[in-house]
C-alpha cells in the first residue's frame, strides 16, 4: 500500500511541482461549462438592431462551432476507454 499521495498518483515533483502540495489534474467540467456560456453570450449579442447578415453569421457560426465542439468533446469523454 503507498504510505503517501505521491506514490499513489506516480507523479514525479520534479516534472509537475503541483504534485508537491497534493493538486494534480484538471477541471473537467470547466470547460464545457464555459463553452456554453460563451456560446449563449455569442446568441445574446444578437439581441438588438441589426445592420447586416455579416454580424449574424460571425456571432452564430462561432457559437455553433462552440456547442459543437462541446457535445463532440462530451461524446468522446463518455465513450473514453481510459477513465
């Protein structure tokens, strides 16, 4: 049985000096939180008097690319043979 964190988590400090006062990884549910976000600020920009079709599409192509990348991302994690 490992006596300490850093054994269990096979880190070396040197590499990864976060492994030195125990945080090591990611935040996984961060960054699909802020893409969505973004993507529904990017929809909310579209409220409002519009002069052309040109800010549409670089508000709505962007948040489509956002969302898509998203529930790509979600897919690719859920069927993820390393968990």
């Amino acid at each position: 049985m490992a006596s300490s964190s850093r054994e269990l988590a096979k880190v070396d400090p040197a590499d990864e000096p976060s492994a030195e006062w125990g945080w090591h990884g990611t935040f996984p549910k961060a960054i699909p939180t802020a893409g969505v976000v973004v993507a529904i600020l990017l929809c909310l920009i579209l409220i409002g008097h519009h002069a052309s079709w040109t800010e549409i599409l670089y508000a709505v192509v962007p948040a489509v690319v956002i969302l898509l990348a998203v529930i790509v991302g979600t897919l690719r994690k859920r069927n993820d043979w390393r968990r």
